[in-house]
C-alpha cells in the first residue's frame, strides 16, 4: 500500500474543518513540517507540552494534531531558551509534523461546540453567530431543551457529558433554563451575544470574575467546567475520526496530557 503524506493528512483535516471558519487571529493549519513526508503514526492532543511532546517523541509519531497552536504567534528564533522554543526543537530533531485546526475545529460543522451542544442534550442547534460564506456553521452555538431544565440539571449533565466531578457555575442553580449557548474554551466574550439571542446560560470553559459578575447581574447563567475539559473530549474523539478515513495508519490520542489545575 503507497504510503500517506502529510499534505493528505492536511487536506481531509482542511476538509473536516475548513481554516476559512478559523478566527482572524489564529493560526492554523500545517505549523510544521514537510508536506511530502510520509506519515503513519498520527497522535491528537489539547496542547503541545513537554509532556506531550516527550509521548509523541517515545512513541515514534510522525504528525502531532493539536487543538492549541505550536507556534501560536510568530517566532523570531527557535531556541532552547523558551518553551515555545525547546518544544519545537525537539519536535523538529524527531521529524514529527504539527497540524492544528483550533478554532476552525471549534466552529466546523461536527466541531467541539456542536458535539458539545448535542452532549448537554440541546435541540434545534444553531451557530451563535453564523458563518457568513458557508451554512450551518460558525461561531459558538445555541440550543433548546425539549423539556424544562435549571441551571443545576445543565450542570449535571455536563459533568456527566464530560466524565468530571467538579465544574464552576454562577446564578441560581434552580432558575429554569431554556435555551443555552455553548463556546468552548475561553470564551466569556460570548455572553453578549448569547444574551442577546435570548440564551437563559452560557456553557464555557472559563472566564474572567468580570464576566461572572456581569452575567450574574443580568441574570444569565453560566456553566465553566474548565478549559481543558471543554475541549480534551474533542481531540480523543478526533483521533477516532482520522483513524477511520485513515484506517491503516496508527492514531491515538496523547495518553500524558492532564488538566495542568488541580480541582480540589
């Protein structure tokens, strides 16, 4: 069987979630590597860290798909003197490719927050704020439950969702709640919207105190499980994904990547 490049790799990832529905300020796509590479062993992961990075070395890996960009912003040297620096020269002595989709994937039409919306058990799901190409996606998403739900029947659900046993929430905890916006991530500069759109709660990863406060007086709910939560379910499921179209290919999701706060 001819081998798998690392450009096919990037073309069905391209394909799953297109970097035209990536923020302006990001930075997606292939980040390093050689587009004519051969590529079998494939791990997804949140974030590039050296735990990650020491996993995908030991394992032999030839591509790193990650959610958070490595580099993010650019890179002047690539030196041992930062941790930007030191990852990428360990991942680039090791030849490992690194691919990120990040908020292309939060936005793709079978992105984070669509899966996201439908594992708290929304209905009738629709983007927050609407792609203005392409139908059916965009930023955030908003939602309905066919039955009457509080915020702290939301909150369950979500931890249940995400296999946690500690989240964060700000409003009554008995205020019913109807309609519900998502955001994955960090993304409290999404309740506006949300509230706008009539969304009685905001399910995000985390936000600031000032935008707990604001919510809290206006009367919108929010759910904050963490970041790493909101987002670490997509890139296991992410590795099941490209294993599929790529069936003969090794993929997995980094098995050393943890949740850097410690909930108490």
């Amino acid at each position: 069987m001819e081998s798998t490049t690392i450009q096919q790799l990037c073309t069905f990832l391209d394909n799953f979630a297109p970097p035209k529905l990536a923020e302006e300020w990001d930075n997606v796509g292939l980040l390093v590597g050689d587009r004519k590479g051969a590529v079998a062993r494939v791990m997804t992961c949140l974030t590039v860290t050296p735990d990650s990075v020491a996993e995908a070395v030991d394992q032999q890996a030839d591509c790193i798909v990650t959610h958070h960009p490595l580099p993010f912003r650019a890179l002047k040297r690539i030196t041992t003197d930062t941790v930007p620096g030191m990852l990428l020269w360990k991942l680039i002595r090791a030849g490992i490719a690194v691919y990120s989709p990040h908020t292309a994937f939060d936005s793709a039409a079978v992105g984070i927050n669509q899966t996201l919306a439908e594992g708290v058990g929304l209905t009738d799901i629709q983007p927050l704020i609407p792609a203005e190409e392409l139908q059916g996606v965009g930023t955030g998403r908003m939602g309905r439950f066919e039955s009457a739900r509080t915020l702290g029947d939301l909150a369950n659900h979500l931890k249940e969702f995400l296999g946690i046993e500690h989240l964060k929430a700000v409003g009554n905890l008995g205020a019913p709640v109807e309609k519900v916006a998502v955001a994955c991530g960090s993304a409290g500069q999404f309740l506006g919207p949300a509230r706008a759109k009539g969304c009685n709660a905001l399910v995000t990863g985390e936000t600031t105190f000032h935008t707990c406060l604001e919510a809290e007086a206006t009367e919108v709910g929010l759910v904050l499980p963490g970041h790493y939560a909101s987002e670490r379910f997509a890139v296991e499921r992410l590795a099941e994904v490209v294993s599929q179209e790529f069936p003969h290919m090794t993929t997995w999701a980094c098995a050393a990547e943890h949740d850097p706060v410690i909930w108490l």
